[in-house]
C-alpha cells in the first residue's frame, strides 16, 4: 500500500496535468478572452482585412481600367498618327501633282510665248524687207532714172512716167531673178 500512496503521491506531482481548480479557472479565464476576442477584437480585426480585400481589390480594378484606358488612348493615338501619316502622303501627292501641273503649264506658256516671239520676229522681218525693198526700189529708180537722164541727155523728171518706167523695169529684173532662181 505503501507503494499506492507512494504512486498517488507522485501522480499529483506530475506536472503535465494540473490541479482541478486551476484548470477550472483557466478555462473560465480562457473562455472570458475568447469571448472578449470573438465579439471586440476578431470584428475590428475582420473590419480591417475587409476594407484592406476591399482598397486591394479597388485597386486592381482602377489599374485595369487605367491600362483599358491607356490602351484605349494608345489605339487613338496611333490611329491618328496613321491618319495623319495618310494626309501627308496625300497632301505630298497633292504637291507632286500640282507641280507637275505648274511646269507642264509653264512648258506650255514657255512655248507658246517662243511662237509668239518667233512669228513677231518672222513680221517685223518680214515688214524690214519690205520696207527695204521698197527703199531699195526708190533708190534704184532714182539712180537709173538720174543714169538714163544722163545718158540719153534729157531730164526724166516726170515723176509718173519715171514711176511707171521704174516699176516695169524692177518687175522684169524680178521675174529674171525668180525664174534662174527656181531653174538652180
């Protein structure tokens, strides 16, 4: 028996389990922090993970919308560049157009200004030979009329059979001239 006591006296001696009495006030005293924790502590607790879950999961959205958004912007932005890389190009293509246009115009005033000199240069040409020939004509006349008055010993000074004479004589000379002209 001595060696029960012995046994009982060492089983409340171990240290693993408590006595009854404090066991019982642990767990009224953990049952009142529990309860304190559950019903003050775990909703300000779940409170701030939710707003937390809340301003995290806001903020993922706000990024997406903003990368939506800034590919959105993105898509605009290269859009106009193309449509303004397209106006250049038609805008150049304008000019080319246009310049080809202004010389071919400026060809063809060029052109028609030459004409218009050469048939000017062509008359006045044409108008200083007359105008030379008839000198020419007045002169020989004169020359062949003082000539022939000289040789003959008379004045010729009527000046209508002077003409008439002069004129019939240069005609003849013409008609020389013309037909061994067109015999070569």
């Amino acid at each position: 028996m001595n060696a029960l006591v012995n046994m009982a006296a060492e089983e409340k001696m171990n240290p693993l389990l408590p006595p009854i009495p404090e066991l019982v006030i642990g767990l009224i005293a953990f049952a009142i922090v529990f309860f304190f924790l559950w019903k003050k502590l775990l909703p300000s607790i779940n409170k701030v993970l939710d707003e937390r879950r809340e301003a995290i999961e806001g903020g993922i959205e706000k990024a997406e919308a903003a990368q939506e958004e800034a590919a959105e912007v993105l898509k605009q932005y290269k859009d106009q560049l193309a449509e303004a890389r397209h106006e250049a190009a038609r805008l150049r293509s304008e000019a080319q157009e246009q310049g080809a246009a202004l010389i071919a115009e400026m060809r063809a005033e060029g052109q028609r200004q030459r004409e218009e000199i050469i048939a000017a240069g062509h008359a006045q040409i044409e108008a200083d030979r007359k105008q030379a020939a008839q000198t020419l004509r007045q002169d020989v006349g004169k020359l062949a009329t003082d000539l022939a008055g000289k040789l003959v010993g008379e004045s010729l000074e009527d000046h209508a059979r002077q003409s008439r004479t002069i004129d019939r004589f240069l005609d003849q000379l013409e008609e020389k001239a013309d037909t061994s002209g067109a015999a070569r």
